[in-house]
C-alpha cells in the first residue's frame, strides 16, 4: 500500500503541480471585499450629479419600493382614500390582498409588508456598513445618519416597534415606538452640525434636509409618542423657510416632470433613472394596457392603480393641481385616433373607446377595466421604458409650508388661525386655487389630500387627523387604533425566530 | 468490404504462424436451454487467443480450430460453457439461461463487480431494453425502466432534455439531479451521448454504492457504457441504424370553440380559427447511425456519426444535430498496460421556438382572424395576450451548441492483482444563442423598434483521478482493495449583449451592431459578462471489497473530501459507507427459491449548495449618475458557516428467483435522512442586511419501497410472453425546519398573487396541496367554500391559509402513491412486440389553466379564451383558487408499442441481421385529468418542495409514430 500512497502522491504531484489540496474559492467576476473604484473619464450623457463619493450605494436603496409596485408606496397608497386597485375580474384579484389594503382588513402575510421591511433593513445595513467604512468623514457619517433615520423612520412610521440596529452584523431587540422615535430624533439633531445649512447635493442631505425631516417627525410626535411637539414642530419648519435656499416652483408639475432634476422646490429627492436607477413605474402600474399607444410606451402597463372618484371631485376645475394629478376622460394614441379596448365589458357603456371615467362601478369582483381616473402627476414622457426617468421627492417645500401651517394651528388651537391661513394660501396661490378666508381641520386635511396626492404621505395624514376610521368608497368605518399600525410581516417573525432577539406580533394581529 | 477481410485474414495468418497449419473447421449450433432455440449473434472464442466467431441468426456457427484448443460460448443471459474440441467436428451447445444474471459484470464506481458481490440497490438497463422510438436523449431511454428513477420531462420539446430524480427528494437547495458518469467520466454531459451508441446503463441508487463518489453522487448516479469494439469478436462489423418518425399532439388543451365563445358574451370579430392547430403541425423527424467497430490483436475501436434531424410539433421548433464518436482501447506489455482514449463531438442547431406560443393559442379570441385584410398579423392590446401565430413568424429565438469531451485514460498492471488507473478527462460546452424581436412584433419588439440579443455561453470541466486496485486472494476468501485521488474543476464563462432600434428586420438578430440605441443612453444597450467563482472538488478515497467463500460478500470505505462552495473552516467532510451481501442457499436449503441473497448497505455522502460563492460576500459596482463614475455596494451577505448538506441512507434488499428461476424479482426498502439541507432561506436582515441566504436549515426524511419482477416465458409454444414489472412508492417527511410551517408555489398573474397552493410542515410529508374546499356557487357567481373548521365564519382569505382561523385544508399530494412499470416483451417467429405501459397513482396536480380561465367572468370574456372541461360549471364567474381546481390526475398509459420483425440472413455473407421495426410512443393514456399531461410534476420552477403544481407554458404532449431499420454489416 505505501507503494500505491507514492504512486497516488506523485501522479497527484505531477499533474496539478502542489495544487492538490487547494481550494481557496476565488470569484472570477466580482469582488468579495470593498474596494475603492477608480474614476472612470467623463461618462457620457449625465443627466444630472449625484456625488462620486461612494456613499450612493446607501442613498441608492432608498429607491426600493418608493415608486414601484407592492412595497412602501402601494400601502401608503392603496390603504387611502386617495387610490385603489379595483379587481377587474380575473386580474387583480391577487388573493384579494389590494381588497384587503383597501378595506383596512390587511393581514400579516402582505407580500408588500413583506418586501418594505427587507428593504428597509437592507437600506440600514448599507448605511451601517458605510457609516463604518467613513469613519473619519464626518459629513459622509452625517448624511448617511440622516438617510438611516429616514429608513427607520418607514419602519416606525409603518410597524411601531422595530429593531434598531447600528453595526452591520450586530442584532437589537425589538423596541417600542417611542424609543425609535427618540432615536431618530437624536440621530438627526447630532448630524445637523455636521451637514451644511445650503442645498443638498442632488439626491442627497444637508442640515436643512434634516430639519424639513424634524419639522414631519415633530408634527407626529402627538401619535407616535403621546406628546406633542408643535413648537419644535414649527422651529424646525422655520429652520428651513428661514434659510431662504428653497421657493414653491412656479410651475406645479414641473416639480414631479421627468425632468425634474433640482427643482427650486426639492429638499430631497430619490433619483431615479431609467437606464441607471430604475424602479419608478407609475406609468406601468396605473395605464390600462391600450394607454400603451398613447405614450408609446416600450411596454404594456398593467391597469391597476387609479383614484377614488370622490377624492378626484375634492379638487376645483380651477385648481391647477387637478390637471397636474390625474390623467381622465377619453383617451387617444399618438396620431390622435381614440384607442380601444377590444375585450371591453359589453356593460359598458363606453364601448370599447376608452374613456377613464371617475365613477368606479365596484371595487370587486369585477370593477370596470377603463373606469377610474389614473394617477398622472409623475409625468410620462414619449418611449418611456417601464423605469421612468423622474426622480421621487419625499421633500419638499410645500409640505414645510404645511406642516407649520398645520403645527401652528394646532398650538394655537385655531384652524383660522393668520399664520396658519397664509402658509396654506401660498400654497392654493402657487396651484391657481382660490384664497382661504377661514378654514376648518377637514378643510386642512382636505388641502394636504390636494396637495400632496401620489406623495405617500395620505396615510400618516389620515391617522394623525383621526380620519383612519372613516367610511369611504368601498370601505366601512372603524375605530380600531390597532390599524394605525402595520403588522410584523409574518415572514419575518419566522426569520427572526432561531435568532437572539425574536420578533412578536402587533397587537389586534395574529 | 470481402477485399478488407481478406487482409484481416492475412494479417491474422501471420501471427498466429505455425499454430494454423493443423486447422480444422468445426461447425455446430448454439441453443438456449430454455426454448431450444438457436441463439443468434452468441459469442464463441478460442481460449486464450483473440479468435473467435459469431453464431447466424439460427444460432449456428463455423470456426477454424486445432485439436487442443479450447471453445468459449457465451452469451448475455446465459451461463458461459467451455469446450475442449478434441475430434470433434460438430460441436452442439446448449447454453443454459442465467436468469438472476448473477455472473454479469456491474460497473460501479471506480471498477466493477459481478453482479453477485453487489450488496447496493444496482439496477442494470441494456441496450435492449431501453424504450424504442424517437427518443433523443438518455433520459428517454429510461423512463419507467428503473424502480424507483422518476424521468420529469412534461411535454415533447425536443430541445428539452428529460430531468431525474431518484427516490424521492434528494435534497432541498442543492442539486437533486443523479450524477451522470459516463466511460468513468463523472459529470459528463449527457447531451454528447447519442442513445444509438449507449451499451448500458447501470443505476446505482442507494448511499453505499454512490458514496465512493461523494458529494456528487448524493443523488444517485447514473453509470452510462458506451458501445465498444470488441476484443476478440469479429474483425470488423458495421451497423446501420435509422428511422423516421411522425409526431401529432396528443392532447390539446380544451377552449371554447368561435361559436361557444360568442354565445357566451365573447366579442365576435369575425372569423373562426383554431389558434391550437395555426401553432402545431405534424413533425416529421429522421435520425440515421452508422457505425464501425473491430479490433486486432492488441486493439479495439468503435466509431460512429449520428444524425438528428428533430422537428417539434410547435411550429419552428426542432434541431438538426451531428454527432460522432470514437472510442480505441490498446492493449501491451503482455495486457499490462492498457491505453483507453474516448472522444466525442456534438453540433446542434436548435430552433426554440416559442413556448408562451402553446399560453397564447390558449387563451386568443377564436373569432380573431390571423391577419388583417392588409396582410398584417391581427392584434388587440390586451394585457398578457398576443397572436400567437405572429409571435412565431415575427421573431427568431435560434441557438447552437457544441459540445465536445475527451478522456484518456491509462492503466497498468505492476504484479498479478495491482492495478494502478489514471485518467483524464475534459469536456467543453459553448452554446450561442440569438433572438430577435421584430419591429412590427407586439409581444416584444415593437416598443423598442426591433430587438436584437446574442448571447456565448462556454463551460469547461477538467477531471483528474488516479486509482489503484489490489486483489489479493486469501484463504477461503478474496480481497480487493482500492484507494484513490480525484480533483474536479468547472468553470462557467459568457457574454452576452441585447440592443433594439434598428432599420430593418431583414438581418434577424446579426443587424444587433446597427442599433440606434447608444452604450450609456437610454439604458437600452445591455451588456453583460460573467464567469463563475472557482470550483473544485477534490477528494481522495479508499474501498475494501470482501468475499468470503461463496456467499458471503462485505464492502466498506471512506471519502474525504473537500469543495470551494463551503465556509473556510468547513470544506472539507468525511464520508463512510459499508455494506455486505449473503448468498442465503449457500448456507440454507430453501426449496421453493432457485436464488436467494438479502443485501444491506448503509451510506453517508455530502452535498453542495447549487451555486458557488454562496459562502462568501460579493461588492459590485453600480455606475451612478455621477460625472466620474459611481459606487461600490455590498450585493449579496455571504454565509462563512456554510458547511455540506449530508445525506445518510440504509438500504435492504433481496434478490430472489422461483420455479426455477422463472421468476425473478428484486425488493429494496430504503430510508434515508438528509441533515443540514441547503436552503437559499429567508434570514433577519436586520442582522444580515440581506433578506436571504444559504443555510444549512433543516432535515429530510425518505423512506421507499422499490419491486421489480419479471417471469421469464409466461407461455409454452411458438408464442414467447415475458411480461415484467416494476413498483416504487416513496414518502417524503420534513423531519427539522427553521420555522414549523410555511407555504409556497404562488398561482400568479393574472389576479392570483399572493395564493400559495402548496404547505409543508415540521413533522409532515411533502407535497401538500393546500387552500379552501369548494363547495358550490353563489347566486352571484362566487365560489363557496366549506367552513371546515366550524367556526361559524368562512376564511378562504389565500394569504392567510396558515392561520389558526383559516378554513384550508389539503387537497391532494403532488406526488405519487406508487409508480408503476409494465413491460411485455412477446415473439413469435422472427417477429417480436413489445408493449410498455406506464402509470402512476395517487397523485394530484393543480389544473392551473382552469383556475385562471375556466370561470366565465363576463367582465373578462374579452380578454381571454375560456376553458372548458367536463368539470366545467357554467355559473361560476369568479376565480379563486380551491379544491375545484385540484385534480386527482391517476393514469396508466401504453408509453411505447414497438412491432419488430428480424429477417433471416443466415446464408448472407455481407449482411448480419436485418430488422425493421414500428414504434408508437404515447399511444393513450387513461385518465380523468383534465389537463393536457397528468404525469406527475416534480417542483416548480426548481423548489422541490413544491410538487404537483401543472402550470401554463408547458409544451404540449406529442404521439410519435416511428418507423425504424437496423443492418448489421
């Protein structure tokens, strides 16, 4: 045997020369550590300067789910009163989880709970990794802090209790709502002094971001916390306007364009691009599929989302934003021929022509596939690919506005209130809307609805003026506060179970 | 050919020298003891030379001989016979039957044995054997065969090779496919192995026969032999093998015909076409093989050239390929040393067609005519809805593909018993692939003004292994030892690119340089590059193989071995096995059983996740928008723990035979636990970052049942009946999971996300059907279902089946009670039938054409054809899933009817045999499923976890009728 053991050694030896026993894997393609790429020349064609400085991988997550279909944006939306996807037969039944968002009768299996909770962690890893990997660079540190408060700010906003996890790798037990709360609000207060008081660079954060951030987080503490912060609601509002670097655009929809690149009006914006940054696909998810020759679209939309026919009548014919919002009334391709739908519902009485009427004539079970006016205030621009080239504004002037018309009021317990009527008017003002004289809570809510359509912030908009539990089309009133709430995706329970720190259940779920 | 002999002869005369000069013919008949029938084409050899003859069709024979020598007569199936020939001048044989075929020899791993030693679950398939027709790939050649080997190929896609899956599920995230040897070669590609030149295939199913392999035997392996010159048979023989064959589908999916759709408020435009037939057509298909093999002395060879000109009944689809092969053995140093090269080449032009071709003739408007009065392909903007006819004759979706292996392989004898084998092997794929997406093509293409992609994929696989064997004889007993090294590395490389915009579509997918569309505009270039991580296998083994007396057979060993795809501090495992055999009536005097031996084996072997570089982080790149470049970003959290998946089996087995070995059988009982399953599974990312990962994440359990049995010569007379059969059942348990219960296998679109049809459970089988229990309709159209917890309230709600309140049951299993085989081979005379029937039972499978578009929604009608089934409830207007669409899909169909008859070419010198034959495949199947296929399907788009669900794109099922001719020259 010792003789076979030589033979075996040498012929082992001779052919793969000590490579014998090596398996070190090495990957071919990609890197398995961080790596400082170098500039690359002018590359060709930029549309608009995000920072070289690395930090983008962190900042570019943000894009998940913000203006797609099935995460952040679908239950910020679909939950309201200011969209819905109906169920047009066999399409868009989906085991009834669009009904159920609708209905307020969501459970914890939504996939597109699911999928915000991933990303949102993702997002946070990137940031913790990052944050490491800066140490040195106190700007860099400072608006990757300020881009990670915003992550858990969705998750609380979303879940309540959440884990709060700092370090790549590291785990943190579930936390109440107020103690993220105090935490995102520590964050943010110690980047300020690290972030210029200016404009941010183009889909990035300065103090004056942070502060539009703390003006939002203020006017919710009442229904995160139990205490309000109106006063630091409005100081942090005031940080902004007094800066003097932000206007309300002249032009309404110039602001949400497919060029909407630094718009005087944007405090942060998540830049898409479609060819470098997709997953913005309005076009995709509201157009009935004929609409495709309207725009000529590369492809067919999928008919889901369109607008309540009563949120749609809230807005005057003269109000410019109506126009700027929504896409109704017959339609037609290029060349201008009215375009069809040769599977039309013989019901109809718009025949196969299509025509996107703002009555709906049920949610479900089989909702007309052309009614419903389309969610348009994000442009369309001609050949769009399914990945628009708009960037997605989470802030902006106008909502700073609002927010410290809305903190004022309520300190002063007065929805009349002079400051408070002014803010809003320059708002009505910049859309062709006519002046308030006096205005009530619902009028308030009813503005914010207006103007802010489409923005993903109808949701925490209803909850903190308590209209969460109000009866709309197709949904019953509630007075369950256990809905003001997300559950914890249940995928996620289990993934945390083997885990130190597992997860539980909101309360009012199972 | 005569002239070629002649040389031969000569040759022949010149070495054999002196010995010749006192020859004499002797002449003579070789029959078989069980019929008393001439054996043709039975071997008889002088010992110890490499003359010998073959016996005609009627089993005589006539050889040149001296008084001293001594005759050889064998033949398969039958005890081999020695004659000394003395005076003799007619020699007449009868060679008994050897029904068990305990003498033959098995290839297992790394040698062989006879098959009497073997104390694994080994099942051999010869040549004869396999499944006849127009069967392109070995994977055809076997289905129903082999107790216990599922064949997966749905459909009749001829480039589509068939999958396996042996004994149940294998394992979770790692590969469950057998590994494939073929001439020794591990890994090699069936795809380069046409099935004319296939000798036999051995299947080696149990842990203790597949672990000298290691990890990648975890699921079995199936040993491929290839034919081979042989050594002392004729000088040189040729066959010629071909046939042509017709292929109609069998099966088309039921619809509603023009007249139907319109009486059910579908929009009439016009026309009547029956869009099923506009995309299928009767594929022709011809295949030839020739092949030369012989051998002097000292040399063996064999080569052959196949031709395959494939058609597939969707419209386009088919392959023309060309293969060859050729396999030399030399012999020296007094047959010492032995030198083997084998090399093989495949060239294959395939046209994919499109399949979602078989989804839109389904589902398109019967009143729609095909074109418009202009000459255009009709089309409506409809959401997932295309012509289908213009979707075939728009666009081009073509590939073609080399393949090409080699292996050397050296051997050599130091001293009587001490064999040291080294071998070499390489095999190299490359595939090209094209498509192009016309200007004018709504399905793809039109939005982007004519879409151009090519793609280059190549592979590379490089084996070195190097073993010794040492047989050693000792008192009453022998004993062989076999030790050994084996270094295994594939790499994957490719490019591909995919732009549109272009001026015409005349250049099909070569216009792609003349795009309109610019690199970093528009993001309408796409280009890509890529190759895999490193990945190597790299183990050493050792066997010991025991025989004590007659009948008492012990094997055991070890494989350590280690793979790149592990953490660091795990790759490497260690694997042991052991079994033992014993030959009962050596020891005991059962009267009533003619053989009797009882096997035991017991295994352990590892497996590997499916990917490599699953254990470590990947960074990748990402240009951004800004000026200079953009950012590096972590891509995927690695998992450093990751350690093999390990799978350890038992396995019983007796082989018997009765009334004299007329009946013969084989049962095999096996279970099998496989620890630590590799699964892609969701983590906290939280912690990780990531939503998913490998881990090592849980337990399986398998435990089978397998029977083979088969009487040899059920009738006495002319007319010869051997009907066999095979039985296999198998149950698959979730023994340890990360979580207690979860759900797969989403319906989809449209309407249908967020519907898991399929459970598994901690402590549950595998394969549940899962969701609520129809039970009627509602006066508005909706389905009822059954409150079947009794709670009072009805919660059918599809996203929370798993919920204590949820009323969802399980609706059937995805997979089997039993599979079943049915051979009957009958002759009479020169003709011979043989009817292969085939079912499985107990199974269900979700009829997912039906739960999407068998409810007559009337908002709806327009978008899509209708279903219609005798299942069919013409109120129902709403879909959603249920027991409605669950169907028990049992089914017992005749696979393979093949009417041969043999011409007698006794007194012809230049031919040997003559054979034409008639094959139908698939010539019915008996079953209440409503689908196109009710076979059995094994995951769903690879979860394994997930059986039983029949989704919408599959091809449709084909009958073949195939007429074939063999000449042996």
């Amino acid at each position: 045997m010792k003789l076979t053991v030589k033979l075996l050694s040498l012929a082992c030896l001779v052919f793969t020369i000590g490579a014998c026993t090596d398996l070190e894997e090495q990957l071919n393609d990609s890197f398995n550590e961080d790596f400082t790429p170098a500039n690359t020349q002018g590359a060709t064609n930029v549309t608009r300067s995000t920072p070289n400085d690395g930090l983008e991988a962190a900042f570019a997550r943000l894009r998940n789910g913000a203006a797609g279909h099935n995460n952040y944006f679908s239950m910020q939306e679909v939950t309201t009163d200011e969209a819905v996807i109906t169920q047009k037969g066999g399409d868009w039944f989906d085991g009834g989880i669009w009904l159920d968002a609708h209905r307020h009768e969501w459970n914890s299996t939504h996939p597109a709970l699911n999928g915000m909770w991933g990303d949102a962690y993702g997002a946070i890893g990137e940031a913790n990794r990052l944050i490491a990997d800066n140490a040195g660079n106190a700007a860099a540190v400072a608006q990757l802090r300020v881009m990670r408060a915003y992550v858990y700010w969705r998750l609380m906003d979303s879940f309540g209790r959440v884990k709060v996890v700092t370090v790549l790798g590291q785990d943190a037990p579930q936390q109440d709502r107020v103690d993220t709360f105090n935490f995102i609000e520590a964050e943010l207060l110690a980047a300020i002094p690290d972030l210029a008081d200016a404009r941010a660079e183009y889909g990035r954060v300065s103090a004056l971001s942070a502060q539009a951030f703390l003006a939002r987080l203020y006017l919710n503490a009442d229904h995160y916390t139990g205490t309000p912060r109106w006063q630091d609601a409005i100081d942090a509002a005031d940080a902004v306007i007094n800066s003097g670097v932000y206007s309300l655009s002249p032009d309404f929809s110039a602001i949400f364009a497919p060029d909407n690149i630094d718009n005087v009006e944007q405090i942060w914006t998540i830049p898409y691009d479609e060819s470098t940054a997709g997953g913005m696909n309005f076009a995709q998810m509201t157009l009935h599929y004929p609409s495709q020759l309207t725009y000529s679209l590369q492809d067919q939309p999928w008919n889901g989302y369109s607008s309540l026919e009563a949120f749609y009548n809230s807005f005057d014919n003269a109000d410019g934003r109506k126009a700027a919002s929504f896409i109704a009334g017959p339609q037609n391709d290029i060349n201008g021929n009215p375009i069809l739908d040769l599977a039309f519902d013989p019901a109809d009485a718009d025949g196969a022509a299509i025509n996107y009427t703002p009555a709906i004539n049920e949610l479900a079970p089989s909702g007309s596939r052309q009614a419903g006016v389309r969610m348009g205030k994000y442009g369309f621009k001609l050949r769009q690919r399914p990945d628009m080239d708009n960037d997605y504004v989470i802030f902006r002037y106008a909502e700073v506005l609002m927010n410290k018309a809305e903190a004022t009021a309520r300190l002063n317990n007065n929805w009349s209130d002079g400051v408070s009527l002014a803010l809003v008017n320059q708002v009505r003002d910049r859309a062709g809307a006519s002046q308030f004289t006096t205005m009530t809570e619902q009028d308030f809510l009813a503005e914010r609805g207006r103007e802010f359509f489409q923005e993903s912030l109808r949701r925490s908009d209803l909850i903190r003026f308590g209209a969460w539990g109000n009866a709309w089309w197709e949904k019953s009133a509630h007075s369950d506060v256990n809905l003001d709430i997300f559950p914890i995706p249940n995928d996620q329970i289990l993934a945390a179970a083997d885990t130190q720190n597992p997860l539980t259940q909101n309360p009012g779920y199972n | 050919m005569k002239k070629f002999l002649l040389i031969l002869l000569v040759l022949a005369v010149g070495f054999q020298g002196a010995l010749l000069a006192q020859t004499r013919t002797v002449t003579g008949t070789v029959t078989g003891g069980d019929d008393g029938l001439g054996i043709p084409r039975a071997n008889i050899l002088v010992k110890g030379t490499t003359r010998g003859t073959n016996t005609n069709l009627d089993g005589q024979f006539s050889i040149e001989v001296t008084a001293d020598e001594t005759l050889v007569f064998s033949f398969v199936g039958y005890v081999t016979q020695e004659v000394a020939v003395g005076n003799q001048t007619t020699i007449n044989i009868v060679l008994q039957p050897d029904y068990a075929e305990l003498g033959e020899v098995v290839v297992v791993g790394y040698g062989s044995q006879e098959k009497k030693e073997i104390t694994s679950s080994v099942v051999a398939v010869d040549a004869k054997d396999f499944n006849q027709g127009n069967v392109n790939d070995a994977a055809g050649l076997l289905q129903g065969k082999v107790p216990g080997l599922q064949v997966f190929n749905k459909g009749g896609n001829p480039n589509n090779s068939g999958s396996f899956r042996l004994r149940g599920i294998s394992s979770v995230g790692s590969n469950a496919q057998p590994l494939v040897v073929i001439d020794g070669v591990i890994g090699a590609s069936l795809d380069n192995v046409d099935p004319n030149d296939i000798e036999s295939i051995n299947v080696l199913k149990d842990g203790s026969a597949a672990a000298i392999y290691g990890s990648r035997g975890s699921a079995g392996v199936i040993l491929v032999t290839t034919k081979q010159g042989t050594r002392g048979g004729s000088s040189l023989q040729a066959d010629y093998n071909g046939f042509v064959s017709a292929a109609t589908v069998r099966q088309f999916q039921p619809v509603m015909d023009a007249a139907t759709y319109v009486a059910n408020g579908g929009n009439d435009l016009g026309s009547v076409t029956d869009w099923q037939d506009e995309i299928t057509r009767t594929a022709i298909s011809n295949v030839h093989n020739i092949s030369v093999s012989g051998s002097s002395e000292n040399t063996t060879f064999r080569v052959s050239t196949n031709f395959r000109n494939i058609q597939g009944i969707l419209d386009k689809s088919g392959f023309d390929q060309i293969n060859a092969r050729a396999n030399l053995n030399h012999f020296a140093v007094n047959d010492k040393l032995n030198i083997s090269f084998n090399m093989a080449l495949s060239q294959r032009n395939q046209n994919f067609s499109f399949n979602e071709a078989f989804r839109y003739a389904s589902l398109f408007n019967p009143t729609a005519p095909i074109r418009n009065p202009n000459g255009s392909f009709f089309q409506a903007i409809l959401f997932d809805n295309f012509n289908p006819v213009a979707i075939l004759n728009q666009n081009i979706n073509q590939g073609e593909r080399q393949t090409l292996n080699f292996n050397t392989q050296l051997s050599y004898e130091f001293f009587p018993g001490f064999r040291v084998t080294a071998n070499y092997a390489q095999q190299f794929g490359s595939q090209i692939q094209g498509r192009y997406f016309s200007r004018e093509s709504l399905y793809v293409g039109l939005g982007r003004n004519g879409l151009a992609a090519r793609q280059a994929d190549e592979n590379r696989f490089t084996l070195f292994e190097t073993f010794a064997s040492w047989d050693k004889e000792l008192n009453n007993a022998n004993l062989t030892l076999t030790a050994g090294y084996s270094w295994q590395e594939s790499q994957n490389t490719g490019f591909g690119m995919e732009a549109g915009n272009f001026p015409t579509d005349d250049l099909g997918f070569n216009i792609i340089g003349a795009s309109g569309n610019v690199l970093g505009r528009q993001g309408e270039v796409n280009i890509y590059s890529y190759e895999t991580p490193e990945d190597r296998i790299i183990a050493g083994f050792l066997r010991f193989n025991l025989t004590i007396g007659n009948g008492i057979f012990v094997n055991g060993g070890v494989r350590r071995e280690g793979s790149t795809r592990l953490g660091v501090d795990n790759q490497w495992g260690t694997f042991p096995f052991v079994g033992a055999g014993v030959d009962i009536l050596e020891y005991a005097d059962i009267a009533a059983f003619d053989v009797l031996k009882f096997r035991a084996g017991y295994g352990v072997t590892g497996s590997l996740p499916g990917a490599s570089g699953q254990a470590q982080d990947l960074f990748a790149y990402n240009r951004d928008d800004s000026a200079a470049g953009g950012n590096v970003s972590r891509v995927r959290g690695g998992n450093p723990d990751l350690k093999w998946e390990e799978k350890a089996e038992i396995n019983l087995g007796l082989d018997f035979g009765l009334l004299g070995s007329k009946l013969t059988g084989t049962l095999d009982v096996y279970s099998r636990d496989v620890n630590d399953f590799i699964l892609n599974r969701q983590v906290d990312p939280a912690i990780f970052g990531f939503s998913n990962r490998f881990e090592n994440a849980g337990k399986i359990q398998d435990r089978g049942i397998e029977l083979a049995l088969t009487y040899n010569n059920l009738l006495s007379g002319d007319l010869k009946w051997t009907p066999g059969i095979i039985a296999s059942s198998n149950k698959t348990t979730l023994e340890e999971y990360i979580i207690d219960e979860t759900s797969f296998a989403n319906l989809g679109s449209p309407g249908q996300n967020g519907t898991n049809m399929i459970r598994v459970a901690v402590g549950e089988e595998i394969g549940q059907i899962w969701g609520p229990q129809f039970v009627g309709v509602s006066d508005t159209g909706e389905p009822i279902f059954a409150d079947l917890n009794g709670d009072g309230t009805v919660n059918a709600d599809p996203a929370s089946i798993l919920n204590d309140d949820s009323d969802s049951q399980q609706l059937g299993t995805g997979i089997p009670t039993v599979n079943i085989g049915w051979t009957n081979q009958l002759s009479y005379g020169n003709w011979d039938l043989n009817l292969f029937f085939r079912a499985s039972l107990g199974h269900s499978l979700v009829n997912t054409f039906r739960a999407f578009y068998e409810p007559l929604d009337p908002g709806a009608i327009n978008s899509f054809n209708r279903t219609v089934t005798d299942l069919s409830l013409t109120d129902l207007t709403v879909a959603q899933f249920s027991s409605y669409y669950v169907e028990k899909a049992d089914f017992i169909r005749l696979d393979n009817a093949t009417i041969g008859y043999n011409f007698d070419m006794s007194g012809n010198d230049f031919i040997r045999n003559i054979r034409v034959y008639g094959t139908v495949q698939d010539a019915f199947v008996l079953t209440n499923y409503q689908g196109v296929d009710p076979d059995p399907v094994g995951d769903d788009g690879g979860n394994v976890l997930a059986p039983g669900i029949d989704r919408r794109n599959n091809y449709f099922d084909d009958r073949t009728y195939t007429f074939g001719l063999t000449i042996g020259f």
